[in-house]
C-alpha cells in the first residue's frame, strides 16, 4: 500500500490560536479573547462582568451563553495567552515559510470571523482583514501549500454573543452565510477545499463534560450551524463549481489500560 500521488501532507492553524492582534486592524473581540491561561490545576476559563460590577468566570464549553446583563470583560492582572499568541498575524510570511520548508504540501488554516465583520453584517465588511488572508493564501500559493480552509472556529466575534444571542438566535444564519460569501468571492482562484464548521458535532459532547448543560440550547444551537452550513455549502457551489466545501467532524479514541472487559467497560 502507498499514498496517493497527490497526497495533501502538512497541518493545520487556528486564527484564534496562533494570530494575536486581536484589536489591531479593525478585528473585534471573539470569545477565545477573554479566555484565561489556566494550568495543570487550574483550566482555562472564560471571564465576564456582572450589571453589579463584579467579575464571573465560566468554563470553555463552546456554547454561547452569557448571565442574563453580563459582557465579556478583563479582569486586571490575569492574563490572556490567545491576544498574543505566536503572534502569526505580525509573521505570517515568515512562518508560512518555515512550514514550507518542514514540507508542508497542505495547511489547514482559518479566517477569523471577527477580522471579515467585526460587527456583524450591518457593520460593515473590514477590508483590512479581507486583505490579509488575500495575502496568507497568496504566500502559500507561491510556497506550493494547499490551502484547505476553515470559516468557523470558535471565533465568532462577540458582537453576536453580546448582542444576538450566539447561535441560539436564527439570525446568525443569515450573518455566516453573508460571511461566507465574502470568503468565497474574494479568493476564488485561491482556494479550492473549504470546510464550513469545525467540529460541527462537538456541541453534542458537552453534556459529558458538563451533565447540567441545557441540551434544549445545545440541539438548537447545532441545528442553526447545521442549516447555515448547507446554505454556505449551496453557495459555494453557484459562485465556483470547482469549490470543494464539506464540514469537519470530531472524533475521539480512547484506548483501555489493559484489556480486561472492566477496563475496556469504564473506557465507554
């Protein structure tokens, strides 16, 4: 057995995760933004403002909720590793380069939704960030990178937590798909494989992180996602026929101690 010829090898990026800058150029918030570091004791938490003034913090579960009158907030002194990052957005040609020469055939990487419409549709479409991901596909074209990629990671920005709802309202079906449509338009010739939501079926996981999680949300909340995805999907095809768009799925292995039925039993 070998791979096929045209294999695509390489890996992926994460705007929230490596781009930083995550007020510079017009990008609004997104949730990783107010994200905490966390450690081997402590996890990674999501901090806000109560209407009393006082600071809350809540778990990373993927969902958009906030208390009733809260907004994201800093809370002096705590540090928040994802508006810095690796700081790919200040070295983006250079590390492109250096995955280049590791013999990245392919990258995964993501457009940040805050970066396109920092403040929904009705704020307008940023330039500045329509410009720069002209330029990261560009930089992998001329490396020889395919570039496979991702229109939602986590990043929404927090205009639509604050302000809408999350994916809870219905209305950001019609917000991604005009995302999405910016995305597809303006790097036609530069990508060819798009993948509309990470994970798409990650919400359904949180219950077992979190047995107290309103399902009722969870259901509606993935629904949305998945309607907006087969909207993005019909798009893609009536603005290139050559587009190849699909989502991604979580997986999750676990692997027993030993092979005694008790162990393999706690595993599932």
């Amino acid at each position: 057995m070998s791979f096929p010829k045209n294999f695509l090898w390489g890996g992926d990026i994460s705007a929230a995760q490596c781009e930083g800058a995550w007020d510079e150029d017009g990008r609004s918030p997104t949730e990783t933004d107010y994200m905490t570091l966390g450690n081997v004791d402590t996890p990674r938490m999501i901090t806000y403002q109560n209407p009393d003034g006082t600071y809350g913090q809540k778990p990373v579960l993927i969902t958009t909720t906030l208390p009733a009158g809260a907004h994201y907030a800093t809370i002096p002194g705590v540090h928040y590793p994802n508006r810095q990052a690796v700081d790919h957005y200040h070295h983006m040609e250079e590390d492109i380069a250096l995955l280049a020469e590791m013999g990245f055939k392919a990258l995964n990487l993501t457009i940040s939704w805050a970066r396109i419409f920092p403040h929904g549709v009705a704020g307008g479409a940023n330039e500045k960030g329509v410009e720069f991901y002209r330029r990261e596909l560009t930089e992998c074209q001329k490396h020889g990178i395919e570039p496979i990629v991702t229109l939602y990671k986590y990043d929404m920005p927090t205009y639509y937590i604050t302000e809408m709802g999350g994916w809870s309202n219905r209305q950001l079906i019609d917000e991604f798909v005009a995302f999405a449509k910016v995305c597809f338009e303006a790097y036609k010739g530069l990508v060819k494989y798009w993948i509309t939501f990470n994970e798409i079926n990650i919400l359904m996981m949180i219950p077992k992180m979190d047995p107290a999680a309103n399902r009722q949300q969870l259901y509606t909340e993935l629904h949305n996602q998945l309607v907006a995805s087969a909207r993005a999907v019909q798009l893609a095809h009536d603005i290139c026929e050559d587009y190849l768009v699909g989502s991604m799925n979580c997986g999750i292995f676990y692997y027993p101690s030993t092979c005694d039925p008790k162990d393999v039993a706690l595993v599932q």
